[in-house]
C-alpha cells in the first residue's frame, strides 16, 4: 500500500464527489485535505478519509513549488492534475 502525502494525486471512491481527480493539499492523521482548484479550491479543501481514496501519481510539478516555500495556488493545482493527464481542459479554451 502507498502512503499517501502531501502533493500527491488521489481518486475519491466514495461520496458525491466519487471519481473526481483532487491534489492532497495537507494531511492530519487519518485524514487527507484534497482540492482541485476549480470545485474544491485551495482555500477550503475537502477533508476525507484516507480509505476513501486511491493513490494515482506523484505530482513532480506540486513537490517543487511546495519545496519553495510557497502555498499552491488554485491554478497551479488544476496546471498539476493536467499534467498528470488527471483532468483535460481543453475543451474549455486553455493551454
């Protein structure tokens, strides 16, 4: 089993939200706080149980500005999960 942590990629396996790609933005014991910049933004993160995730990838991209000491901004989490091919925004007129 992956332990997962903070910039990580996960998939929701339960709730309404069930299928939906999230960044994990901060963990507190059994808990993970997930966003995903457009829904869920970085200011209010959903908190869920680890079980009630999936580990998908490492965001690479997330680990390196969080390493410089900075907060993630909403579009740099949607720019992350797009980059791990978790959401595709093209159809919206992005880059």
């Amino acid at each position: 089993m992956i332990m997962t942590d903070v910039t990580d990629i996960v998939v929701s396996l339960s709730g309404r939200d069930r299928g939906k790609y999230f960044l994990v933005v901060a963990t507190e014991g059994d808990y993970l706080f997930l966003s995903d910049g457009a829904t869920r933004r970085a200011e209010k993160p959903k908190r869920k149980k680890r079980k009630h995730t999936k580990f998908l990838a490492h965001s690479s991209a997330a680990k390196r500005l969080q390493e410089d000491g900075k907060r993630l901004s909403n579009s740099e989490i949607r720019r992350a999960l797009a980059e791990c091919g978790a959401i595709d925004y093209s159809d919206r007129g992005r880059n």
